[in-house]
C-alpha cells in the first residue's frame, strides 16, 4: 500500500483492519432461502445500477471500450457523487480504526481510483431482488 510506504498508514494497523463482506450469488441465495424453510422463493433477479447518476450505459455509438466516459466529457460530479456515496458508509470505520488525520487523504486517492476506473470501463453494482 503506498500510504504505508510513504509512512502515512501504520502497517501493523493497516493488516489489522479487516472489512469482511460476502455477497452471494443469485443461485446461491436461492438455495439459503429454501433451505432454512421460512419462505418459498417465487423469483430472484438480478439487476445493474450504475456508478453514474442517471446513466442508462447506452454505449452503442461509443468506441471507448464499452466505458461511459471519455477523458474529455468526465465530468467531475460524475465520479464525485459515488465517491460521496462510499465516503457517508465507511468513513465513520476508517475513522474509528486509522484516525481522523488520514481521512481526507484516504478519499482524494480514493476518488482519483474511482475517476480512473470510470474512464476504463463501465462500473456498477449489482442487486439482487427477491420475492417470496
């Protein structure tokens, strides 16, 4: 990590930290839900939403490698808006673990890594809607 090679993230606090997440795939949450008994499942689908704010990823006439955006027409709400968005859930964890004097440092780098990989390619998340 280079905010430990530049002595700005302790390592030893840097290898303690630890945000597990699992998210199952469609199939999968499937079988745990009939499984445990409680429901019958009647559908599950699978949908995108997009990084950007009112994208519809409509990249037909786009010869940018299937990526929404071009260095020339990023424009920096883009971007700064997902940015936001994980900033109001993890930074109060951040916080609590690395302290308050890297924070603003952690979301500049961060926000640069979300920009550059906005222009690459075409970012979303991806929910998973169940009814039962």
């Amino acid at each position: 990590n280079n905010m430990v090679t530049e002595g700005l993230i302790d390592e030893e606090k840097l290898n303690r930290f630890n945000l597990p997440f699992y998210a199952p795939s469609p199939t999968e949450l499937g079988f745990l839900i009939e499984n445990e008994g409680s429901f019958s499942l009647d559908q599950i689908h699978v949908s995108e939403v997009s990084w950007q704010p009112g994208s519809n990823y409509n990249t037909s006439n786009n010869s940018n490698n299937g990526a929404p955006y071009s260095e020339e027409n990023m424009d920096s709400v883009q971007w700064y808006d997902f940015v936001k968005c994980m900033r109001s859930v993890s930074e109060a964890l951040l916080t609590s673990h690395f302290g308050e004097g890297i924070i603003e440092e952690v979301y500049q780098r961060y926000s640069q890594v979300v920009r550059v990989s906005m222009l690459k390619e075409k970012n979303a998340f991806v929910n998973v809607t169940v009814s039962m």
